[in-house]
C-alpha cells in the first residue's frame, strides 16, 4: 500500500486543473488523426492538455515522464467514457477521487477545434468608418478600369487597394510569412493623408473590403456607391450575376453521373471538409504524391515525432507530417490548417481561397521552414529568362527570376467553335429580352497550342526606359525556360473581369496534353552577335569650373526608394541620373551600382545580399532583388529579420556569403539553386474548380496512381472513370526520363 500511495501522490503532483488560456486538445491527437471516435480512444495528458491516439501515447509518456491521461473513448451506442490511465503499468486503471476536478474541469473546457472555429467565425461587425461621411475625392480625372491593375511602385499585380481620395492604386501590408505586398498603400497613407482603400476584386454589388489607414481597421463606407463611381466604378447599377449551371460542371468534374468504386490503402485517404477547405484538401493531396515531399516527411516519420518540439501542434514540420498519417474514415485536418494560416488574413478564415495561391503560400511556408537541410520545394522551383529588346536600338537586355507556376493565358479568339459560341450568345439576348429562362452556355473550346502561343508571343512594352537612347521607347518582352523544374505546374488563366467589373470565370474546354515537349522553350541566352543594353552611365565627372545647377528631383521617388532602406544620397543620384522617370528606373540604377565606390550599399543591404545565400537564392542580381513576383526577396527579407540579433557580428566576404560559410568553398553557386533536365514531362495530376469565382464554388483533384486516374473529393476517394482533363485550373507534370 505504500507504494501504491508514493505512486499516486507522484502522479497527484503532475495533475492541473485548465486555466484560461491553456489549449486544450481532447478532440484530435497531436501526432495523428485518431479522436475520441478512433479505435482506442484518445488519451489527453493531465499536465500539457495535449491529445494522443493510443499509438502515441507511451511515446509521450516515455519523452515527457507525464503518467495521468484522461482517456475518452466515444461511441454511438455507448455513453460517454471517461477514464484516469496512470502509466506506470500502461493497463493500470485507477479511479482517484481527488483528480476529479481536474478531470471536470477538462472536460468542460473548450477544446482548440472549438476556439479555431470561433477565431476563424467570418461574421466580423465592422464599424462605419468617421472618414467616410465627408470624404474628398480629388477631380484628377482617373477612372479604374476593371482588370490589369499593378502597384503603381513595385508593379505587384495581387492584393491592390485603390485609395478612394485620389485614385492610386498601390500593393497591400506584407504578411508575416512574407507574402502579401510591400506596403506602399500605407506608405501613400503616410505621405498624403488619404485615409480610405478599398481591396480590388473583392467588389460586389453587396459591397467590397475597405479599409482606414487612420483607424487601423476594416470599415464600412456608406457612400461607397458614389466614392467608386467617382473612379467610373458603378457598383450599384451592375446586376448580380445569374450562375446557370455551366453545361453540367460540376456533375462532370465530381463525375456524377457513374457508380464509383470507392478505393482504400495507403496513398487513399480522403480530408474532411472543415467548411470551405477544399482548396487545402485538393492541394495536400496532390503535394502528398511529390516523392521530395514524401521523402522530407514520411521516410523519416519517427525521428521527426521524436525531434518535436513539447508541443507539436505549432510545429511546422510534425503537423506536415501529420498531413500524411490517417486512416480511411477521412482526415480532418483542423490543426495543420490552423498553424498554416495562423496570421494570414485569407488562410486563417473559413472562407473559400484560391487553391493557386495558397499552393504559393504553402510553398513559402515550406522554403521558411527548410533553411537547413533537404528542401522539398525545389521540385516545383525553375527560372525564368527575359529577354527585352530595345526597338529603337535593337539592344537587348537578358534577366532571370525564379517562379514555381507557369501561368497560361486563355485566348478566347482562338476558339474552334466560334459560331457555336455567336448563336448561343445570340438566344441568350433574346431570352433576356422577352423574360424567358436563358439557354445552356455553350463552352468555348480553345486548343492547348493555342495557349502555348500565346504564352510563347512577344509583348510589347511601350513605356520601356532604354539605357541605349536615354529615353522611353518602345520595347518587346519574350519569356523562355532558363531551367527546367523536376515537378512543372501550370495554372490555366480563368478566373477575370468583365468590363461590368463582375468577377467571371472563363468556361472553356482546354485539349490539355497527357504529355508535353517544352524543348523549344529554352531560352539561350545572349545571341551571337547581338548587342546588350548599356548600363546606365555612371554621374559624370564635374569639376570645379563647371556651373552645376542643382537638379529639380521627384520628391515621391526619392522618398519610396528611401522607405526601401537606401541612403538618402543614393535615392537622389538614382533620380537624378534616370531622369526623373519613375521608381523603376531608379531602382534598377541603385541596383546596378551597389558596388562602385560610395555607391547605396548598406549594413542592410550587405546583410540581403549575405541572406539570399543564406536562403539558397545565390549570387545577388537585377533581377532577383527587383522581381515582385518572386520569392526569394521575401525570404531573404523575413531571414533577415529573425536574424536581427546576428547581423552586426557578421561578417561578410567578397562574394556575398559570411566568411564561416566561405571557408572551404571553392566557389559561390552561379545563381539560385534550381534542378534542370530535359523539358519532357508527363501529367500525373489536376486539380478542378466548380463554380463562378474562386472564392466559392468547390474544388477536387483527380491524380494518376498505378497508371489508374483517382478523383479525391474531399474524404470520398474512388477510381476515376472519366477524368474531366479538360477543365481542370491546375496541372501538375512531372519530368519524364528516357
């Protein structure tokens, strides 16, 4: 009996009642998917609150020493059970009268699937902005058209707001993952006053997402029927699009129509929808297939469960892991989701998103949490060559950028059914006009060839600053392959504007390939005898008995490039000697003269260049530091601000890296890290969209396992009978080896 009591005054001592606060995990294992509902129950931990499945729990009990559980086993037919488990002896069952509260008080607390979904409730009370009754609006003539908007700074072409005084459209706030934008809407906020913006795309004859800079919060805005009109945004007077079902869509891509062999095994575990996470679902699985991603988090499943941390929910790399683990009642995926999103103003609500964007999002999350050791990432990673010709000059001028998705253009005058397409517009006018139900859409047919030239075809810049003539001019843009990625994806362009500015999804049928041939996509680089662009020429030489008048300088770029971190007296040469031709030019002549002496490099600037190293993007270019849609700038900039304490000790070497990391190489990589092979790839998997705007409708995914197509709706996964190839939004290819 002594013992007994020295071993239940020991497990008393780890015993805690819930606090506010304490989060709570009794509905989903912290390592697996099993629940009150699995076979055996689930075990939550007296102490730390988290929930284990019963293949688990020694294992916490062996890391941690923890010995009282609550196991909760739930049935249909049974009530509630709700026992104390002390693992002393793992099968030793000890009711204790004194742990009754603690057992209470857990069992009364809100669990963390039931605060996630309070948190993420999207039915936000927004207060009516002060600003909004007597806003002025400046007559400056602007009038917003409704698609092919960019960040008048930085040429961002997501997340813009539209500042409702003056018209200028600038890029939202940078995400805590990087994401996002650049800010320069709160820096036009702080440089003019103008506090009202409203998000582009968001839109609706309902309203749109405005926010205040000067209240620091999402608003309403009463007035803004008129605030957009004044812009030539005519909210009101649009109707409200009528969504006929779109020639059987969605009973197409859900394959509807046949009896389906539900499948089971490892690789064929469905996700249950938390309420509009689709997106996620369909994405996963799809990531789940790539052998990198397997590798990083399946082979090496019990070292990464016995390297994590006390509390692996708000690991990254565990709750990856746990993304592969399930069973086939369906996988819920309530944490992952929550830590993935957890500070993203779009993830961390349960509205539907864009699947492209968070498999963007999902990637960054990755590239942040893979600054050692194998990065799964590199599958998709590729580069991209710009080649801009001068065509006063006929100079050129050649740029990389790395990118993860080609994204393919839709040309809807290319379609092979033109005159199906006229009659049904055509019966559809006269339906409105006599009041009768509309007729069937009929769906445009545009071949994959068609696509690729478009994609393939010069575009034509006419506001192009040429280094060789010292003067805008006309210039022509082609896009090739500098590498060629092991994992390709391609996201088909559907979803626009219409000049109405209702949001609309293009409904085309796309002929896409089982496989592809993107040899003569390559880029060459420079051609022989071809002539490059000239850098910009360095500020004159002036001596004391030449009259220098001081120059008449643009004070708005000036201070943008300041905002970006560049000593003052760099921004002013960079304006002075672009002519005052925009935040463009200016930045690409700091960009070009880091090196000469007295030039903008900077302790910050040095610290980007040592970090984009650091973050596996290599030797410092043009086009990596000034390439908005690239990811790498953002990595290196949220490297550097977890690495702030490190910074002033470091010291850099010729070459960019710090001389620890020097030490030994032979030489720095010659540029980002990226995988090349032939241009020859097979399709293995798609991802489709049902539904008018990617923030509804619903998602799927169709991948090839075992030369068998499988459609993953969610948690019903069966073998595909006829897999809709060609109206999927994503594909994903992998590289074909002869």
């Amino acid at each position: 009996m002594a013992e007994v009591s020295e071993v239940l005054m020991s497990v008393l001592s780890t015993i805690r009642v819930p606090r506010p606060g304490d989060r709570v995990h009794k509905d989903e294992c912290a390592l697996s998917f099993s629940s009150p509902e699995s076979e055996g129950g689930l075990y939550v931990c007296m102490n730390s609150f988290l929930g284990f499945g019963s293949q688990y729990v020694d294992r916490h009990h062996t890391r941690s020493g923890q010995r009282a559980y609550l196991h909760i086993i739930r049935t249909r037919k049974a009530p509630v059970s709700d026992t104390l488990v002390v693992l002393q002896t793992f099968n030793l069952m000890i009711w204790l009268t004194a742990v009754s509260l603690a057992m209470a008080g857990l069992m009364s607390a809100d669990s963390v699937s039931h605060a996630l979904q309070v948190q993420q409730w999207d039915g936000e009370v927004r207060a009516e902005s002060r600003h909004a009754a007597e806003l002025k609006q400046l007559d400056n003539g602007v009038k917003i058209p409704p698609s092919g908007w960019r960040c008048e700074v930085c040429d961002l072409q997501e997340n813009l707001w539209m500042n409702l005084t003056d018209g200028r459209v600038f890029c939202g706030r940078r995400y805590f993952d990087g994401s996002g934008g650049n800010n320069h809407a709160l820096l036009h906020f702080q440089q003019t006053g103008h506090p009202l913006a409203v998000k582009l795309g968001t839109i609706t004859p309902d309203g749109a997402d405005v926010y205040s800079y000067d209240e620091d919060d999402m608003v309403l805005d009463p007035k803004l029927p008129q605030h957009l009109a004044h812009f030539g945004i005519d909210m009101m007077t649009m109707e409200k699009v009528r969504h006929p079902y779109r020639v059987g869509e969605w009973e197409v891509i859900q394959e509807s129509g046949a009896t389906l062999q539900p499948l089971s095994g490892p690789g064929l575990t469905g996700m249950k929808n938390l309420g509009n996470s689709c997106y996620l679902n369909s994405v996963m699985q799809v990531i789940f297939t790539v052998p990198d991603f397997q590798s990083k988090y399946v082979s090496n499943i019990d070292k990464i469960f016995d390297d994590a941390p006390s509390d692996p929910t708000q690991d990254f790399k565990t709750q990856k892991d746990f993304c592969f683990q399930g069973d086939q009642v369906g996988i819920a995926p309530r944490m992952f989701k929550a830590l993935v999103g957890r500070g993203h103003p779009e993830f961390s609500t349960n509205r539907q998103q864009d699947a492209q964007e968070f498999l963007l999002h999902f990637i960054n999350m990755v590239e942040r949490n893979c600054r050692s050791g194998a990065n799964p990432s590199e599958a998709f990673r590729f580069l991209v060559e710009e080649r801009i010709v001068c065509q006063q000059s006929q100079k050129a001028k050649y740029t990389q950028r790395v990118d993860y998705i080609l994204q393919l253009p839709v040309p809807m005058d290319q379609a092979t059914n033109t005159e199906e397409l006229h009659e049904a517009e055509r019966r559809r006018e006269e339906a409105d006009s006599s009041g009768a139900p509309p007729p069937s859409p009929v769906r445009a047919k545009i071949p994959f060839t068609a696509c690729m030239a478009a994609l393939s075809e010069p575009e034509t810049l006419t506001d192009f600053w040429s280094s060789a003539v010292q003067a805008k001019t006309t210039a022509t843009k082609t896009t090739r392959f500098a590498s060629f990625p092991d994992h390709l994806v391609i996201q088909v362009k559907k979803f626009t504007f219409g000049q109405d500015w209702v949001p609309k999804k293009l409904d085309v049928s796309i002929d896409v390939p089982d496989t592809l041939n993107l040899s003569t996509l390559r880029g060459a680089g420079q051609q022989p005898g071809e002539e490059l662009l000239p850098e910009l020429a360095p500020p004159p030489l002036m001596t004391p008995d030449v009259e220098v008048k001081a120059p008449v300088l643009d004070d708005s770029t000036v201070s943008q490039l300041c905002e970006m971190g560049f000593p003052l007296e760099a921004c002013r040469k960079a304006v002075y000697y672009t002519g005052n031709t925009g935040i463009d030019a200016a930045m690409n002549w700091v960009m070009g003269h880091m090196d000469d002496p007295g030039g903008p490099r900077c302790i910050s600037w040095m610290s980007l260049c040592d970090c984009l190293f650091i973050t596996g993007a290599g030797p410092v270019s043009n086009s990596v530091l000034s390439a908005p849609q690239s990811n790498v700038l953002e990595r290196a900039v949220d490297w550097i601000f977890s690495h702030l304490d490190d910074l002033e000790s470091m010291e850099v070497s010729e070459g960019g890296r710090s001389a620890a990391e020097s030490e030994g190489a032979r030489e720095p990589p010659p540029g980002p890290k990226v995988r090349d092979g032939p241009g020859k790839y097979e399709l293995f998997a798609f991802i489709s969209h049902m539904g008018t705007s990617t923030m509804c409708g619903h998602y799927v995914c169709h991948i090839k396992k075992d030369q068998q197509w499988v459609i993953f709706n969610d948690q019903k996964v069966c073998a595909s009978e006829k897999p809709p190839k060609d109206l999927g939004y994503l594909y994903f290819y992998r590289r074909v080896t002869e």
